[in-house]
C-alpha cells in the first residue's frame, strides 16, 4: 500500500500514477480540503482536525511492504520504525541508515530559527528536476517494498 501524507503534497497526481500502474491501493489522507480521485485504487481519508492527526493516522497503519509520501520528519522516523518505506516530495528516500542525522538536522534548524526571528525562508520552490527525482525514487520504493514482503 501507498499512504500519503496529503496535506500540502506537491506530487499526489504522480503518485496516483506510479501506484495505479502497480496496481497498489492508496490512502490519500488529510484534514480536508483535497480533491477526491475517482481512482478505484484510492481512499481518500479525511481526519478530524488537530495537531498530527493524519500523521498518526498514517504511523498507526504502515508497515512492511508499505511506502509514505511525507515530508514529514517525524512521521518518517515512526513510519521506518514500522518498517514501511519512506519517499519526500523531492525523491529524498528516507530510511534507518539516514533518519538519525535527518532527524538532528530538523531539530538544530529549528533552533536556529527560533533564535533568529528573520531567518524563517520557506525553502526553494518544487521543481521539475524534484518531480522527476520524486517519480524515480517513488518506483524503486514500490518495487523495493514487494521484496519486502
């Protein structure tokens, strides 16, 4: 299965795609405000409301043989502790050798942030060479997470 962390995803429709070819049901889930698909592959779960809701949802369910769409940190680490998959929005592939470090680097950023009121950039903007960067790691997790099982 296929679960991604909706809100604010930039690559939802290229997921759709990787996971429709593989034949792969999808959870899509957010608090709202997302399009349905009319895929016969995809759910859409809406959750209530709050702070890490559907990350909890998506870390309550994932496991072997699973991959997460998230940009997420956190939900990242617990998805992996699960043993499912991880994949950001760029086709940064996340996993047990590399969230440690990914995880301190999250941490000491926020810290820099917040002893610097005017450092707060938003990053640099989703581009074409991350989409395909994305598509490419999605495929080889997908491939990868079949072997897992």
């Amino acid at each position: 299965m296929i679960y991604v962390d909706a809100d604010a995803c930039p690559v939802k429709a290229e997921v759709e795609r990787v996971g429709t070819r593989h034949k792969l049901k999808m959870f899509v889930v957010s608090n709202g405000g997302i399009r349905p698909s009319p895929n016969p592959y995809v759910e859409m779960v809406v959750v209530p409301d709050g702070p890490d809701v559907a990350d909890m949802w998506i870390a309550d369910r994932a496991t072997t043989g699973d991959v997460v769409i998230t940009g997420d940190i956190p939900l990242a680490a617990r998805c992996i502790e699960g043993g499912a998959r991880v994949v950001k929005h760029n086709g940064e592939v996340l996993n047990a050798r590399n969230i440690g470090g990914v995880l301190a680097t999250r941490d000491l950023m926020a810290d820099v942030r917040a002893a610097d009121p005017f450092r707060q950039g938003g990053g640099k903007p989703f581009s074409k060479v991350d989409r395909a960067r994305f598509l490419d790691a999605l495929e080889r997790e997908v491939r990868g997470a079949a072997r897992d099982v």
